[in-house]
C-alpha cells in the first residue's frame, strides 16, 4: 500500500542521520561566483558588531562621567557618541540583511536549476522509483532550509561569534575576577546543547521526510482522482491521508518539543548565571574596587555574550537542519547520470538513412532484475521497410520501443541507428532519428496549439496545421470553445481518449523523424477515423523506417514483415500471408479476428451471448 513510503528508498541511497555538518562545504563552490556580495556582507556585517560594542563603552561614560560628576557637557558628548554608534549599527544591519539575504536566495536559485537539470538526466528508471512528490519536496522544502541557513543563520553565527570574543574581550577589560567566573559557566551551557543537539537533527530529518511523504500521497491521489471517486475510495484515502497527517504532527511536535527544551535549558542556565555576576559584581562596587559604570558594562557585554551563546544553540540547530536538508539533495546529485555518455563519441551519420538493428537484446527492468522481459531480441530493419510487432498483452512489445529510445539499458546485446551503435551515439542525436505515438499519449496542460508544437517548437504555421489535418483534428479545434488556443486542463482531461491519440498523431506528423514508431497508434480510435488516419499515416510512412506496435492485425496486415513476440521471445517473423500458413501464435490471434461471426464456435458463441 501506498502509505508504506513516499519513495521507494531503495534506489536512494539509505538515508544517514549525522551531526556531520562538513556536508555544508558542498556549498562553497556555490558560494565562489558571488564574491563582491560576500564582502560587502562581511564588512557590513563588522561595522554592526563595532557599533554595538561602541554602545557597551556609552553606558561607562554616562554612568561614571556625565551622572557621577553631574557633567552636562559629557552627557551631550555621551548621547552624540550612542546615536553615532545607532546610525552605523542601523546602515550597516541594512546592508547585512540585504546582502546576506540575497546570498540565501541567489544560492538557491542557482541550486533548485542544477538539480532540475540533473534531475533530466537521470534514467527513466529512477523516476520509476521515486515518487515526483518526494522530489518536489526535496526541491522547495529543502532548499528552503537551505537558504535560511545561509541568508541568514550562518550571517547570524559570524555576527554572534564576533559579538561573543569582541564583548568578551571587554568584559576581561572591565574585570578579569568577573570574566574569569562567567568562563566557569560556559560548559554549563555546552552539555545541553551538545545533547539535544543531536536530537534536534535525527527530529527534523524525521520531520522533512513526513512531510515528503504526505505530498508524495497527495500527488498520487490527486492526479487519479477519478479512480477514487469511481471506487467510491474517498474514505479509504482519507484515512491514509489523516494517517500521514497525524505522523507529520507527531514527527513536528517531538521536533519542537526538542528545540524548546534546547532552549529552555540554555536560557535558564545563562540568565542564572549573570544573575550570580550581577550579585558578585555588585559586592566589587559597594567595596569600591568597580566603578558603577564599569559593572553596567560589563553586564551590558555580559548579557550580550550571553545572547550570543545562547543563539548558538538556535544556529547550531538551523545548520543541523540545513544538513539535514542538503543531505537530501546531494544525496539525489549524486546519482550517476544515466545513459552514461561513452568515452568515444561518435555522430550518427548527418543524412538519417533509418536503418535500425537490435542484436541479442536481454533485458530485465532495473525494478525487477531477476524477471527478463526480452530474450536474444534480435531484428534489422532496412530504410524504408516497415516491421509490425504483434504479441499477446505483456510479451514485450512496449519495451522494445523504450529500449530503441533508450529509456532504459539492456543488459547484454546492442543497438544500431544508421549503423552506430547508439551507445555510442549522443543521446539527443539517437532519439532525435525517432518520431514516437506512444501507447498512452501525454497530453500537458497548455494549449492544444501548445501542446502540437511540443514535437517541434520550430515548426510554420502552415506545418502545425498540416499537422492537425492529418491527425484529423480539424473537426476536433473547430468543436473547441477557442479553436486551438484552448486550454486542455490537466492531462488534457478536456478531450476524449481517441482525441488525445489524434493529438499524438498530430505531433509525430510534425515532427517528421525518418523512423517511425507507433504503439497501438489508432487503438482508441473509431472504425472511420482510424481508417481515415491510416490514409495520412500511410502518407507519412512512405519514405520512412517503420515499427508498428498493433493488437488489431488487420491494421498491419500489409506490413514488410511482422515479428511475432511471445513472453520476450521472438516466436516468427514473416508476412502475414506467411505466417497464416504456420500452425503457431500468430495464426491462432489471427483466426480469432478475423473469424466470420457466423462462423464462431459454440463455445464463442456463449460468450458473444452474454453481451446480447
Ligand atoms: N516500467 C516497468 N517496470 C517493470 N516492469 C515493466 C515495466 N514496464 C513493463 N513491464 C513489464 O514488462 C512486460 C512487458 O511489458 P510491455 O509494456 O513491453 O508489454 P506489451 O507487449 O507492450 O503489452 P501491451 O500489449 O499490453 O501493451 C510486462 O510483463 C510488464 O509487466
Ligand atoms: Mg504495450
């Protein structure tokens, strides 16, 4: 059942949970190109700190010069020198958010491309394995963590780490007996965050994986949301769904209940301890060995190391995170692309002649390696000439076409492409010599004009409307609300099965590839517009290499040759006239339909019956 998990995880490698943040230095080569950015960052991100510590130094001049010795001169002097330090502290926190913020953004950016782009070069298979929720997951939650980290928290532990050494510093000015004891209290603010630390880490990877499932599920339900109202399994889905929704809860609230008590106990440790500063310094100033001034400064720095301090737990916390998160998606750039590119490319010849060879062919899919779908597939196919497949359901036809499109690899054996073995050959090159109606067509959610230009987006006007007239969707655009700029809807629901074939049609005309392949092209269409296409069809395949996938065999009976495919072995290739004279599968499919009804046996006559 689906609710088990949102990827099939064996293709991935296992998930690791670690404290290791070392993973964050995958970042720097995104980092490098925005340089100028970074330090105008830093600098703004220096001036800050120095204006802060400047307004520790204020609150000595003010207590100790300007109330102690009731001076109004330095009081002026003491007010000017805090609102210069306010108004350098103010320009130069604008330019840290800005700029640090921008970083955040600009990397993400850049990083959400690279992993769409290498998400296009992956196999086939692995889609197969992944569900495209758990992907989009990874690509807008985890990058989103990601830029936090660096837009902000990592600006933010720079920050503090200099506000940590630059008031610590003046704390050991002001006193070193009171600076030496605050020391002893700095463990005490490092068990609790080394522990829950960790926990916080294993919590929030839980957390993003939950969620990664909830809209793995959603995507799946709701793109077959017609199967669930038609098996009446709105209940059943809503369980599973409130199921998910309740571990996403739980997974999140054992995350913040980890983060709250990491903060808890770091808060609690740290305003303890300047409390007991505050009662031991206070005794230095009665006995005269501190100035009130001195005091005041020393916990205006006290309080803020130990701001600093305490932040680092959150910090420590977010860059757990956002290890966490990259994780995830190093994890996914790390899969070797797939056709790997060979050493030694070759071009397939310039002038597409169509020969087409497949020699010994095994093939198991990567999901299933122990099952072998086709056996020593062997078949040439001279320019020109054009072949029919035709085999029961599940012997392997499909597959064929995907291997020749090389969505998949075949385990021994190889094929040839005008001579070159295509993997050899620069994918784009290879597929760019087929033109294919797969068996399920795909229609996107743009226009019908949009979703025709697909096959070709260079393609006249004149092209696309030829392209229409042959598939005969010329009735079909003028049916439609806005002709050919109408909107499809998602998987173009808006047309019918047939009409989405005609589409497909549509574009393989457009696209005009010297080899054709077509996959149960006309199945779902009428006797008459079948017919009518097989005409433009007809036209099309003239000067063209041909594979036709066909279960009506009327459909390939004028075929060059048809290969008769059984459970992955080739059983006979020969032509229909042929084959008809062999006692084998393909004269037993072919007495079945083309059997004169009068002529049905008792048996087929019960059946027909049923349907009366
Ligand atoms: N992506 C896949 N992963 C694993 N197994 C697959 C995959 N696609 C197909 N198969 C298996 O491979 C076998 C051949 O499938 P294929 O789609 O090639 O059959 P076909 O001859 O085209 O059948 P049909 O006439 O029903 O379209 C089937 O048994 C099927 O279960
Ligand atoms: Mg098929």
């Amino acid at each position: 059942m689906r609710e088990k998990s949102s990827v099939e995880r064996s293709q991935l490698p296992e998930r690791q949970i670690s404290s290791n943040l070392t993973v964050l230095k995958l970042f720097l080569p995104y980092l490098s190109p925005y340089k100028g950015q970074i330090t105008l960052g830093l600098i703004s991100l220096l001036l800050a700190t120095l204006s802060t510590l400047g307004i520790g130094l204020v609150f000595t001049s003010l207590i100790d010069h300007a109330f102690s010795q009731e001076s109004l001169t330095a009081l002026n002097q003491s007010i000017l020198l805090m609102i210069g330090c306010v108004a350098i502290m103010a320009v130069a926190s604008f330019g840290r958010t800005y700029f640090v913020s921008w970083l955040g953004e600009r990397v993400v950016a850049d990083l959400r491309q690279r992993f769409f782009s290498h998400l296009l070069r992956l196999e086939v298979g692995f889609f197969e394995m992944t569900r495209p929720g758990e992907l989009i997951s990874r690509l807008t939650t985890d990058t989103t963590l990601i830029q936090i980290v660096i837009g902000n928290s990592a600006a933010l532990a720079l920050r503090n780490l200099l506000l940590f050494i630059g008031g610590a510093s003046m704390m050991l000015a002001m006193s070193v007996k009171l600076t030496l004891i605050s020391v002893l209290i700095v463990p005490l603010i490092l068990i609790p965050l080394v522990i829950f630390g960790k926990r916080v880490k294993v919590g929030s990877r839980h957390a993003q994986d939950s969620v990664g499932d909830l809209s793995g599920f959603l995507e799946e339900a709701l793109s077959s949301i017609r199967s669930c109202f038609a098996f009446n399994r709105e209940s059943v889905e809503q369980a599973v769904f409130k199921k998910l929704v309740d571990t996403t809860f739980a997974c999140a609230t054992q995350h913040l209940l980890m983060r709250s008590w990491l903060t808890f106990s770091v808060m609690m440790l740290v305003f303890l301890g300047v409390s007991g500063l505050l009662w031991l310094g206070g005794q230095d100033v009665v006995l005269g060995t501190l100035s009130a001034g001195q005091l005041a400064s020393f916990l205006f720095y006290a309080l803020m190391v130990a701001g600093a301090a305490a932040s680092f737990s959150e910090i420590y916390a977010d860059l757990q995170r956002a290890a966490g998160a990259s994780e995830r998606i190093f994890e996914i750039l790390s899969i070797q692309p797939k056709p790997q590119p060979s050493s030694k490319l070759r071009s397939l010849p310039r002038e597409a002649r169509g020969t087409l060879a497949l020699h010994n062919i095994n093939f198991a899919y990567p999901n299933n390696p122990q099952r072998p779908i086709l056996h020593n597939f062997t078949l040439s196919v001279a320019p020109g000439e054009k072949v029919a497949l035709v085999g029961p359901s599940g012997s392997g036809k499909s597959t064929v076409l995907s291997l020749l499109l090389r969505f998949f690899e075949p385990q021994s054996g190889a094929i040839y492409v005008d001579g070159v073995d295509v993997k050899e050959a620069p994918l784009s090159q290879v597929r760019e010599r087929f033109g294919i109606v797969p068996q399920e067509p795909m229609i996107f959610s743009g226009s019908l004009y949009e979703n025709i230009l697909y096959a070709r987006p260079s393609a006249s006007e004149t092209e696309i409307w030829n392209a229409i007239e042959g598939a005969h969707l010329l009735d079909v655009v003028k049916a439609l609300s806005q002709g050919i700029h109408t909107q499809l809807g998602t998987r173009g629901v808006r047309l019918s099965g047939g009409q989405r074939q005609r589409v497909a049609i549509a574009r393989v005309i457009l696209r005009n590839a010297p080899i054709l392949l077509l996959d149960e092209a006309t199945s779902a269409l009428d006797a008459e517009s079948e017919a009518a296409i097989q005409e433009s069809l007809k036209r099309l395949m003239v000067t063209k290499t041909t594979l036709v996938v066909a279960h009506r065999l009327a459909t390939v009976l004028k075929s060059d040759r048809i290969v008769v495919l059984n459970k992955g072995y080739v059983e006979a290739v020969g032509t229909h006239a042929e084959l008809i004279t062999e006692d084998g599968l393909y004269r037993r499919l072919a007495t079945l339909q083309f059997t004169d009804s009068l002529n049905l046996s008792e048996r087929q006559k019960e059946n027909r019956a049923l349907w009366a």
